[in-house]
C-alpha cells in the first residue's frame, strides 16, 4: 500500500468512524505523555489532515498553517502550548474531551507471573 493509499484510507475511517478518530487522538496523546513525540506528531498530522485540516486549525490557533505543517513534520519541535493548542482545537473539533489517569505500572515481573497463572487455570 502506497504512502498516498494510506492517506486515503484514514481520511476515509476518519471521516465515516467517529470512533477511529478519538482513537487516533487518544493514541496520539499517549504516545506523547508516554515519551514517544515523534509517533505521536505524525498521528496528529494524520487526523489533522483527516478531520478539522490545517487551514481551521490555523485559525483556531491563531498560526500560520504553514508552521502548523512543519511543527507536525518529523523534524518539527513544537512547544507545549502549541501542542496543547493544537489537541484542544482537535478535540473541540471533534467533540470529545481529553482526559488523563495514572496507575501504578506493572513491572515486567508482576506481568509475566500474572500471565503464568492465567496459563494454569
């Protein structure tokens, strides 16, 4: 499958799932509390691209759509007010609400014991 053929298909999902949208943008923002901004920013350029598109999110933001662009682009390095922006604009869009929850994390042991004893049952 082509890059374009990619493209397409998440515009489309985008634009006939509801549910694949709030999936991307809950993805999105994981990655970026998670430590992964790259992954995340190409996400968000995705369901940009797909949804509310740049040139709204420009006015949104009050930004030019061109710097909009390149702070989603791989080599882009937006602040965090612009990435706040950004996701309250997309959600807005979108009509849902970000919400965040810590847990504790499982260790790799606690995890793989878990699994062995799913296994004996």
């Amino acid at each position: 499958m082509s890059n374009r053929e990619i493209i397409e298909t998440i515009t489309a999902r985008v634009q006939s799932e509801p549910a694949f949208a709030r999936a991307l943008l809950q993805q999105s923002t994981s990655l970026l509390l998670q430590g992964e901004p790259h992954t995340a920013k190409l996400l968000l350029r995705d369901l940009v691209n797909a949804s509310i598109g740049f040139e709204q999110l420009a006015r949104d933001m009050d930004k030019p759509s061109k710097s909009l662009h390149r702070m989603l682009s791989a080599t882009g390095n937006p602040t965090l007010s612009h990435v706040s922006a950004m996701l309250a604009a997309i959600s807005a869009h979108l009509g849902v609400e970000i919400q965040t929850r810590v847990k504790p994390a499982q260790s790799t042991y606690h995890s793989v014991m878990q699994l062995r004893e799913t296994c004996r049952r």
